[in-house]
C-alpha cells in the first residue's frame, strides 16, 4: 500500500523546512501543492515556469534527498506547471507536464525527473507562451522577447555586413520611417541574421519605450497559429498580431509550403504595413531565390531592402572573437585567436563554438590555453563539424550519379528513370535534410508532401526487396556523406 500523496509531500517538507530559511520556505516549498502519487513518482503542482526551474536550480538536491526519504530509491519527481497568470485574469488549465525529461541534469540526477518544457514538441528548445490567450492583455504587456545580449554594441562592423547593418541602425531610429519596409536580411546559417535583427529590436525599445516589439521565429509564429485554430481563437491571434508597431519575423523560409499560415502573414503584412509599423524578416535566401512561398508574398519582399550578411574577412572574424572574449571577461593570447580565425571561416556560430571548446578544455583541465591545445581542440572541432547537406546538392549527387540532367531531375517528368531518380532525391533529402516534406517536395519537382511520403516508401521497400538497388542506394548514401 502506497502512502497518500499529501503525507508523502508533508513529509517531505519537515524534512525542508529544517533545511532552509523560513523566508526561502514561504517563498518557494508554501505555494506548491502535491497532486498525486503513482508508482513512486509524485506529482507536484507549481505556478510558473519560473518557479520550477528556480526549484531545480537551487533546491535539486535537497528535493532529491527527501523524496529518496519518503519514497525509497525508486522515488522519483514530476512537476505540474500552471501557466502564469502575472498579467490579470483568472488561472487557466494547468499546463501539465508528463514525460519525464533526458536533459542532462536529470541523466546527472536520477532518480528525480525533470520535466519537459511546456512547448509543442518543436526543435527550438523554448516556444513563445501563447500570449495572446492572455485574458484582459493590455498592449504594453507583450513581450519582446528579445535577447538582451544582441545589440549593437556587441555586433562587429565589417564589408560583410556594411549595408544590412547601417540599413538595420537606421530603422531601429525610425522605425516604420524610412523607405526599408520591410527590411530583410538573409545569408546562410550563423552569420548573425538574428543578432542583428535583435539589436535593431532593442534600439526601438530604447528610444521608443512606447513601442510595441516583438521578436518571434516564422515557426513559433506558425504553431501559435496552428495553435489558434485548435482552440478557437483565431480572431485574439490575429488581434494581438495586429497590436505590435514592429515585428521581427525570424527564418522566413520555414513558412515554405505552408500556405495557410502564409495567408494570415500575407493579411497581417499589409494590416502593419499600411498602419506605418516597421516589419523586419530574415531568411536563408534571398526573395528572388525562395521557394515554397506565394507570390504575392515575395512580391511584398521587395517593397523594401534586401540586405545580406556575407562570411566576415579574417581580421573582422578575429575582432569578433576578441570582443566575445572581452565580454566573457577571459583572456586568450593573439596567436591563438589568430588560429581559430584561420581555421573556423565558414560560420560565425562554428567559430564560437571552437572558441568556448578551448575555454572549457583549458579550464577542466586546468591548461594554460597555448597553440597546440587549441589546434587539437580546432582539429577535433573541424571533423566534427556535420557539413550542412542541402537539398541541392543532393540532387546535384543524385543527377550526377545516374547521368541525368538535373533539370529533369526537378521537373514534372514522368519517365521511369527520372520518377527513381527524383525519388531517391526526396529520400536522402528527407534523411539528411530537416526540410519539411512539403518543402523538399517543392523544390522536386513541385510535388506535395504526400508524394515525397510515399517517395520514401517505395524506395525503403525496393531496398528491402532488391539487393542491387540497395547498393545503389549505399553508394550514393557515401558519396553524400563525403561533401
Ligand atoms: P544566424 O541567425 O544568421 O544563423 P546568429 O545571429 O545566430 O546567426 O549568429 C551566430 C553567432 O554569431 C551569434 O552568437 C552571434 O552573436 C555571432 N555573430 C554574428 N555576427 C556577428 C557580428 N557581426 N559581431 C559579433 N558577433 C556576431
Ligand atoms: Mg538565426
């Protein structure tokens, strides 16, 4: 017979309450509220999202040790999340939450289970609370959801990005003002597309506190859509969209082949823009060069500016570096920022990233940070680095590899060899892409996600029945993996 779960949770906080100020007690352990208890694990009920991770920051290990108290090793800990209701309004549903997590700290720490955070399953970690379900919102309540740390300060001058940065000061002067709207900004992955985005952000909300801004990625954009529809409120989405006096839409190229969703970015577009109110996009391409989205879409792309960001030179890579070692109050000697501009020259993230893999190497190991460290580190770094494999040149591969002409390989046609070929196409895509399906589709031959479904079906089930096709398969899975 198991205890209830209120004794259990009773228990627990005797055992608390003798462990820590009686301020941090009534701050923290007094509002939450145990809900059930279920084959040794024991739900509690917290207000916010906040609350829970300042429970596991700070309280891990004491909570850790009574429940092993209570419930034996096996005990383990769920956390319930209300949503936070700070902006007026009643409680809504509580958001619970029920798979325990694999982040590291509860691999670190078992036998306590850490949740999930509370978003719809997608890839980018945190989602946006929906804040438009928010009863009562008032529009100086909204979020900009901006990364304070992105601002200008602390975004490097150089040739690479002389336009798209003086484009972007001047529009986070006068926002809605100049003849740059919308303004967009593409290049490739990590060359600071949404660090500059975030400082032009930040630039209004210092000189127009007023403002309404709001950052928010195409994707978290379209689940709150999504979203909207699924609960009936499309009308609130749709309204609170329509508040905000700039809106900085991220990746613009996950909207591809989405075409509801473009259809509401479509309305709001010109609501905003009509209105005065300045509407910043950024994206992998440029407006001439997207696929999957409408015309009428592109066609408002280019009212604006199109600017890009291109791979900075080596001394701006090796001034970025500097100032990111200065703002982390490390020191780093010359040579070696000299290596790692020399060596990371495709992407500024990457860069970074061998940067903090020095730090944290010499640090663990207590190293002084010297050349050698750092080219093993830079070595290792390099290998792996996954290339980015595009859709492209997986057709690229594909045609090559069968002598077709790449054109046939993205057209409609229907002969034998080419319907194989664009399949196959599909299907690496789909392996080693993280384009949707509706995307890749598109950019085969303008077919529906349906197809490319079905596409990699049918060449599962020939590699399964044909030996000769599976080694086809292999061999151009291999020359892939080379790039
Ligand atoms: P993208 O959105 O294009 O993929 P990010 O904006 O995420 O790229 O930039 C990747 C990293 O590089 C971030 O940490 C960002 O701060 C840094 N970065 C990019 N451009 C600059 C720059 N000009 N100066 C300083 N840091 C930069
Ligand atoms: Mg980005």
């Amino acid at each position: 017979m198991e205890k209830g779960y209120e004794k259990v949770w009773s228990g627990c906080l005797a055992v608390i309450k003798d462990n820590i100020s009686p301020n941090s007690y009534n701050t923290w352990f007094a509002p939450i509220r145990p809900v059930r208890l279920r084959e040794n694990v024991l739900t509690l009920q917290v207000p916010s999202q906040f609350f829970y991770e300042w429970l596991e920051e700070h309280y891990i290990d004491l909570l850790k040790k009574t429940i092993k108290k209570e419930l034996g090793q096996n005990g383990r800990l769920e956390y319930s999340i209300i949503m936070d209701s700070s902006h007026g309004g009643s409680t809504t549903k509580p958001y619970t939450v029920h798979a325990p997590t694999l982040n590291k700290k509860a691999l670190k720490n078992p036998p306590i289970s850490v949740p999930i955070d509370i978003n719809q399953g997608g890839s980018t970690g945190r989602t946006l609370p929906n804040p438009f379900i928010i009863p009562g919102l008032k529009k100086i309540n909204i979020h900009p959801q901006l990364i304070e740390s992105y601002n200008f300060d602390n975004f490097v001058q150089g040739d690479c990005n002389r336009l798209a940065r003086s484009a972007g000061l001047a529009v986070g002067q006068n926002p809605g003002k100049t003849s740059f709207n919308p303004l967009l900004i593409y290049s490739t992955n990590g060359l600071g597309k949404t660090h500059l985005v975030h400082a032009i952000g930040i630039e209004v909300k210092n000189l127009y506190p007023e403002k309404t801004v709001l950052y928010v990625t195409a994707e978290q954009f379209t689940n709150q859509f999504i979203d909207s529809i699924r609960n009936g409120n499309q009308n609130d989405f749709v309204h609170f969209y329509q508040m905000i006096d700039l809106l900085i839409m991220d990746d613009i190229h996950c909207l591809a082949g989405k075409p509801k969703t473009q259809d509401v970015f479509f309305h709001l577009f010109n609501h905003l823009h009509q209105n005065g109110k300045q509407i910043i996009i950024t994206s992998d391409t440029p407006p001439v060069e997207m696929s999957g989205i409408e015309p009428r879409l592109l066609s408002r792309f280019k009212w604006g500016l199109s600017a890009d960001l291109q791979v900075p030179d080596f001394e701006t890579r090796i001034a970025i570096l500097q100032k990111k070692i200065h703002n982390d109050g490390v020191e780093m000697p010359g040579e070696v920022l000299e290596l790692i501009s020399a060596k990371m020259n495709t992407s500024i993230r990457e860069m970074e990233g061998a940067l903090i893999s020095i730090l944290a190497q010499s640090s663990m190991n207590k190293k002084e940070i010297t050349l050698d460290l750092a080219a093993r580190v830079i070595d290792k770094f390099v290998k792996n680095t996954p290339k980015e494999i595009s859709i492209e040149y997986i057709q690229k591969t594909v045609s090559q590899y069968f002598e077709i002409p790449l054109e046939k390989l993205k057209s409609k046609s229907r002969k034998r060899e080419t319907v194989q070929a664009r399949q196959l196409a599909m299907y690496f895509s789909k392996m080693h892409t993280k384009a949707s399906l509706a995307v890749i589709g598109n950019k085969c031959g303008n077919k529906d996600h349906a197809t490319v479904l079905h596409a990699c079906k049918t060449i599962k089930n020939l590699m399964d029945t044909d030996k000769r096709f599976k080694k086809y398969v292999e061999d151009i899975d291999s020359i892939i993996k080379i790039k």
